[in-house]
C-alpha cells in the first residue's frame, strides 16, 4: 500500500448511467498497490448511480452524496480533497484507456519535477466505437489562449502544487462551457514543467446527452461565459494580449509539428476546419487585450 497516492482522480457525476462503470473500472483496475485515489462527488443521482457507486466502495476513497450547483462545484470538492502527488478530473461518461497510469508512472519516474503531465485523445461515440484520434502538441499557456493547443480532461495531470493554486480561483467563477478551458489556463499559467507522453490516455465519448454539446448550442450561455471566463482570467493577470501575427505563428507551428510528426489525419482535420479562423478573430478576440499583470502572490 502506498504511503500517499501519486494519482488522485476526482468524478464529478449527476445521472451517470449507463456510462459511469465503465469510467470506474477504467480507474480502479490501473491502481497499482493503493498509488490511485479514486473521489466520486455525486449530485444526488436519481438514476441508479448510488447503487452503481456502492458496489466500488472498497476502491474509493472518499464518496460525497449531496445536493451541489453544477459540475464544477463538484469538482471543487473533490480537487480539495485529492492528497495525490498528480490530479485530475474524468467526467461520468468517458474513460481512461488500459495502461494510461502505467505511461504517467513512467513519466513521473523520469520527470520528478513535473507539473503538468497530458497525453493523446480518442473519440468515441455512443456505443464506444473509434471516431478519432486527437493528437496534442506541445503546450503552452500562450497557444492555448490563442486555440493552437488544447487539452482535455480525459487525458490531463497537474500537480499537487499548482492543484493548491488552483483550489484557490476555482470559487471565483461558474462556468459550464468554459470550464475546461478556464481550468488549463490556471494550471498552465502555474505550471513550469511540461510532459507530453504521445500516447492515448483517454477516451472522449460523443453523444447526444453529453453537456459539452448541448452547451456549444446555447448561443446565450456561451457569450456570457465568454466575457466572464476572460474577465476573471484577466482580473488574475493570466491572459497575455492578443495579436493576429502570433495567432497565425502559433496555428503554423503546431500544423508544422503535427506533419513532421507524421500525424496526417490530424492534420488533414485541422485543414478541413480552417474555415473557422474568421470566427476566431470576430468572437475570442472580442473583451482580450490586457497586457498580463505580474502573478499572483
């Protein structure tokens, strides 16, 4: 049994059925003498998923049952209560791939000062058939405010330092479509370190109920939380000013490593989807602009 887990996982879930076992078997069966800390925050589930998560009691470590304000409340609790030297969220309905935490061992082993640890995506639709394969490149906080990189949850570590920075802006702001994103520009933003492991961690599941999707169709809501993801982000100095030369530098080097990396049909996607740079300019640009402000104490 090990002394302190070096993963600690947190599953944020509302009426996770059908999908929430097999995001708890994808965790439960990589632990490797106790290193996985499995924490399930449930917002009173009306489906069956307190049956579901009972039969794991032995394999979790902490259970929350209670009433909560969305999934990133949830995910607050369950980041405050992670001890894991990495931590990481999964959602209900997607999972981890066989042999995920054995490739963040073996990077943790090589790269003992690490803070931020992501690998490759798969998506998958309803019944867990292949879609595509998402490949990362190289992150940095810049090309991720710019939509060069992008990460996920599903395949995404922090550290146990910068999740302690973390925890203390998350009680800021509300989000549901902007979450995601909110959350990476604070680790990226407190993170010194990188490890990209070019490898499929995790699987992305594509399906009529999933909320990421039904938000990207409420035009309303991701207005609103555009501006007040950007303010919040600009009030904690962390959103560096935008410029269209730095937008398309970074769009070229990160197809330029895609191709030099042999990784085609990612690229031939990114090509095909070129039409949206003019969205890019009218809507992520619009509120942006603060020159950074030093970091916070």
């Amino acid at each position: 049994m090990s002394a302190k887990p070096l993963i600690s996982v947190i599953v944020p879930v509302f009426n996770g059925m059908p999908y929430l076992e097999e995001c708890l078997v994808s965790i439960v069966s990589q632990s490797r003498d106790g290193d996985v800390e499995l924490i399930v925050v449930d917002g009173m589930s009306t489906d069956g998923t307190d049956e579901l998560v009972k039969r794991f009691e032995s394999a979790i470590t902490h259970y929350i049952r209670e009433a909560d304000n969305g999934q990133l409340d949830a995910i607050r609790k369950g980041l405050a209560m992670a001890s894991g030297q990495f931590v990481c969220y999964q959602c209900a309905d997607d999972y981890y791939l066989p042999g995920g935490f054995d490739e963040i061992r073996k990077a943790v082993g090589g790269n003992s000062g690490a803070d931020l640890i992501y690998g490759d995506l798969l998506l998958i639709d309803t019944h867990g058939s292949h879609l595509r394969t998402v490949r990362h490149v190289d992150a940095s906080l810049e090309a991720l405010r710019y939509s060069a990189f992008h990460t996920t949850s599903q395949v995404t570590f922090w550290s146990r330092k910068v999740n302690a920075r973390l925890i203390e802006v998350l009680p800021m702001i509300d989000l549901t479509l902007g979450m995601e994103r909110f959350i990476f520009s604070v680790v990226l933003y407190h993170a010194t370190s990188f490890v990209r492991i070019r490898a499929v961690l995790g699987a992305f599941r594509v399906h009529a109920g999933s909320k990421t999707l039904i938000s990207r169709h409420d035009a309303a809501l991701r207005e609103a939380e555009h501006h007040l993801m950007n303010r919040t982000l600009s009030d904690l100095g962390i959103i560096p000013k935008l410029s269209a030369v730095r937008f398309c530098t970074l769009h070229f080097k990160k197809l330029w490593q895609l191709a030099s990396e042999g990784h085609w049909s990612e690229l031939w996607y990114l090509m095909r989807n070129i039409v949206k740079v003019p969205k890019f300019f009218g809507y992520e640009f619009r509120g942006w602009g603060r020159e950074p402000e030093s970091k916070q104490p």
